[in-house]
C-alpha cells in the first residue's frame, strides 16, 4: 500500500509539472503571433525608412539641379555683361556718327550728296561716289550688328529669367520634399515605439515561457527520483523524460541541419562587412558612422570593386536574379518588390543587415519565406 501511494504521488507529481509546462509548449504559438506581428512592424518601419532613403536620394539629385541651373545662370550672367559691352560700342560708334553728320546740319543722304557733286571731274566723282557707297554700307552694317545685338541681349534675357523661374520651382520641389520626410520621420517614430513595446512583451513571454519550462523539467527530475526508489515504474518514468529532453533541443537540431557552408569568394566581403557590426542606423547613412540598409551592402561591397546604385529597389535590380532559396554566401536579399529593405545572405543561414532606425547592424537568423528576391553580384 505504501509503495502504491509513492507511485501515485511520483506520478501525480509528474502530472502536475506536465501541466505546469503545457502554457511552455503552447507558447511557441503565441510567440509565433507576437513574433509575426513585431515582423510586420519592423516591415513597416523598413518601408518608411526606404520612403526616407529614396526622398533623400531625390533631394540630393534636386540639390544637384539646383547647382547646374545656379551655374547656368552664372554663364548667362557672362553672356549678357559681353553683349551688353559689344552693344554699347556699336552704338556709341552709331552715335559718334550721327553726330558729325548732325554737325553739318544735314542729313546723311544730303550730306553725302554735296559730297559727290562738288566732285572736280569724272574721275574724282566716281571716287567719292565708291566712298560714300562704302560709309552707306557700312552704317548698314553697324545698324545690323547693333539690332542682332540688341536681339541676343533680350534672348539672353529671357533665358536668364527662365532658368530663374525653374529655379524657383525646384526649390519648392525641395521644401515639398523636405516637409514629406518630417512627416515620414513622425510616423517611424510611432511605429518604432509600438515595435520596440512588442519586442518587450514578447522578450518577457519567452522569459516566462523558459522559466516555466525550468520549472517543469525540475519537477520531472524530481518524480523520477521518487519513482526510482520503486521498483515497479521505472521504465515508464524514463521513457517520458527522453521525449521532453528532445523538445527542449529541438531547436538546436533543427539549426544544426540548416547550416550551409559559406562561400570562399564571397569570405572577403562578408570578413569586411562584419566590422561595422553594431554601427546604428542613420536615414541617408552611406559611411561607418552610421548606415541605412543599402547604404551599408553600397559601402562593404566597393571594398571589393563592385559598384552598386544607392537604393535598395534599384540594388534590387543590379546582378543576376536568383531564388532566395538558393542564396550563396555575398549574394543580396531584398524585402519588397519594389525592394524597400535589403541586406547579405553570409551563409549557415544568417543574414547581415542594417534593420531600422533605433537599431544597430547585425547578422539574423535567414528565413527564405521572408525575402522577395535575391541578386548575385559578385
């Protein structure tokens, strides 16, 4: 009877730290929401941030409009100061002109008349009527030149204030720009919080989750004491710890089957990339002191002569494409197409990225179903 009632209470023990680890065992679906709903809130974060980069990158090619159209300016600015100097010389000769001819009260087809008929002879008529031919040709021609002239110096005029104007418009362009990445910067910011408040709770659950699983394999081991002192139950008591020790590493075997060997021409990259683990996440950042997604794979991957574009969507579309779940080790991964976040597969199934801002660069677990598409450039 007493060694019935120890049974009992080692099974009855048991029972109660199988219940007190079930909430552990059906955590993990409850992680899995609380992990699915942090991802699409990073994922949201990621496309805001991808708005931002891409704003950006519009105002830096704006600015660099501007900087064409202010040299234009500059040239035409050139261009009129020597038109306006020619035109006053053409006139100021005109000028000079009318005046010697006004000097003779006279007017220039009078004038030249008395000079070709107080001529003495054939000879010296035809002389001065050759001169006075050349001086009416040439009042022509100063009188032409002065009209082209004042004609280039309005064209010039017109361009000026053209380029101005398209000058103007820019620059509102740019301050359009500007207040929509102040709005943008808003909203990520909200969202960064409630994303940060997610990852909190889901930490603290799987704390629990763990502590409660320590708790339950405690009790295990404590009932399997208490049985082994019966003769009659120890088998059935060893066989069920083996089945909870195999869930507890599970895990660990899974990620053991996963890993994948890294990529020998890729190690030089991937080596390199790796010393800017911990760099925070800058909108815009191109440099080690701070990085966005694709600012990050643009700088570690001139480092070994490849040039890509500054965006993730146009990254997205340099190399060949490839499976994201046939990645090699160097090859990139994109989330979004039009990629909006981009990062490098580095093999044994870890991506390295920089993920949003409030973050740091580092290297996640590789999951295929989460990427759009993949692209090999080296």
């Amino acid at each position: 009877m007493k060694k019935i009632f120890r049974n009992v209470l080692a099974l009855t023990i048991l029972s109660v730290a199988l219940l007190q680890t079930s909430p552990s065992f059906a955590s993990p679906s409850t992680q899995t929401k609380a992990e699915h709903k942090a991802a699409k809130l990073e994922q949201k974060i990621q496309k805001l941030d991808n708005n931002i980069i891409e704003a950006m990158d519009n105002v830096d090619q704006l600015t660099k409009k501007i900087k064409r159209s202010n040299e234009k300016i500059d040239q035409t600015k050139k261009e009129i100061k020597q038109t306006q100097t020619e035109h006053d010389l053409r006139k100021a000769l005109y000028e000079e002109r009318l005046r010697a001819i006004q000097g003779e009260n006279k007017s220039t087809i009078m004038l030249y008349a008395d000079i070709v008929l107080s001529s003495d002879g054939i000879s010296d008529f035809i002389d001065r009527t050759t001169a006075v031919s050349q001086i009416l040709n040439s009042d022509e021609s100063l009188m032409t030149e002065l009209n082209e002239k004042e004609d280039k110096l309005i064209e010039s005029k017109t361009s000026l204030t053209k380029v101005n104007e398209e000058l103007i418009e820019d620059k509102k362009d740019l301050a359009k720009e500007m207040k929509q990445i102040k709005k943008d910067k808003k909203k990520i910011e909200k969202k960064l919080e409630a994303t940060k408040k997610t990852i909190k709770e889901e930490k603290a659950a799987k704390r629990a989750a763990k502590a409660a699983q320590k708790r339950a394999e405690k009790a295990v081991i404590e009932a399997e004491k208490a049985a082994a002192s019966e003769a009659t139950k120890p088998v059935q008591l060893a066989a069920v710890a083996p089945n909870i020790t195999k869930t507890s590493n599970q895990k660990d075997v899974l990620n053991l089957t996963n890993q994948k060997p890294t990529g020998g021409d890729a190690s030089g990259v991937i080596s390199y990339a790796k010393n800017f683990l911990g760099v925070p996440y800058v909108w815009g950042g191109t440099s080690p002191s701070g990085f966005d997604c694709s600012g990050l794979m643009q700088y570690v991957y001139s480092s070994v002569g490849i040039s890509l574009p500054r965006t993730s969507s146009q990254q997205q579309n340099t190399g060949t494409r490839v499976s994201p779940n046939d990645v090699q080790a160097g090859d990139l991964v994109f989330f979004g197409s039009p990629a909006y976040h981009v990062g490098m597969y580095i093999g044994n199934g870890q991506w390295l990225h920089a993920p949003q801002t409030g973050d740091v660069v580092k290297i996640a677990s590789y999951n295929p179903s989460m990427f759009s598409s993949a692209a090999r450039v080296q």
